[in-house]
C-alpha cells in the first residue's frame, strides 16, 4: 500500500515539475543570468511630407475633393433574405412545421406548397441546387412564410 502511494506521489511531482516547464517555455518572457527581461513590441512611426497650401486653397477645398470609401458590392448576391425560423400549417391536413432558411430541411408538402402557389418552377433535388436556384429558392420560401394561408 505505501509503494502505491509512493508512485503516485513521484508521478504527480513529475506533472508538477513538467506543466511548470511547459509553461515557462510558453511564455514571452526571456531569463537572461537570472533576470527577467520582457519583449516589448518595436514600433515604427513614418512621418507624410508636410505640404504648404495657401489659405485660397484651403477654404476651396471641400468635401467632394475628398476621396469617398469605396464599398464592395457583388452583382450576384442575393437580396436580403429572411431567415427566421417559422411555424407553418398545412391546410390540408392541419400539420405544423418549423421552417428556417435550408430547402434541404423542408418537409415535401411545403416544397409542393412552393410550385402549387407559383413560386418555384419545381420541385429541386439536393445536387440540383447550385447558387443561382438557392437565391430563387429562398425568395420563395420568404414569400411563402409570409401567407396567411400558411400562417399558424
């Protein structure tokens, strides 16, 4: 029983003594002849040439001059869609579905729901859906969380 506990103790000074070297290694600290010297960021500043503008050019300038930020827009992103999850009711048969923003996710009656009431063309597979019938898929599935016809 005491040569149990005995290696238990030896393993745990070995965890102790190792995870305090790993952590000392880790740090950004440096012991230099026993002192502790600490990293310190360089910084760097670059100074813009300084130009002289007449006070003629000065009260000219406006803020047209100024350059605007220009802003990245993408000629195929989807217009703002919605993508909360809602309660729908089937008025056939009266059954209650969550539906959020995946056609994947979306019960079969709700996928016929979308090409009865004109929304979609048909019925989309899973490989069928590239990037242009998603945007158009979830045009649709907007439209269709919105009816009241629909609504619970």
């Amino acid at each position: 029983m005491i040569e149990i506990l005995l290696i238990l103790v030896v393993i745990y000074v070995g965890y102790v003594i190792y995870s305090d070297s790993a952590s000392a290694e880790k740090s950004n600290n440096e012991k230099v002849d026993g002192e502790v010297s600490f990293k310190s960021p360089v910084t760097v500043t670059v100074s813009a040439p300084v130009t002289q503008q007449s006070s003629a050019e000065n009260t000219k300038s406006t803020k047209a001059d100024k350059p605007k930020p220009k802003t990245k827009t993408n000629k195929l992103a989807a217009p703002k869609i919605e993508l909360r999850t809602v309660m729908m009711k089937n008025p056939a048969t009266g059954e209650e579905a969550k539906v959020a923003g995946s056609y994947r996710m979306v019960k079969r009656w709700i996928k016929e729901a979308l090409v009865e009431e004109g929304l979609l063309e048909k019925i989309y597979k899973n490989n069928e859906l590239d990037d242009a019938a998603k945007v158009v898929v979830a045009e649709a599935l907007s439209i269709i969380k919105a009816m009241d016809k629909y609504k619970v």
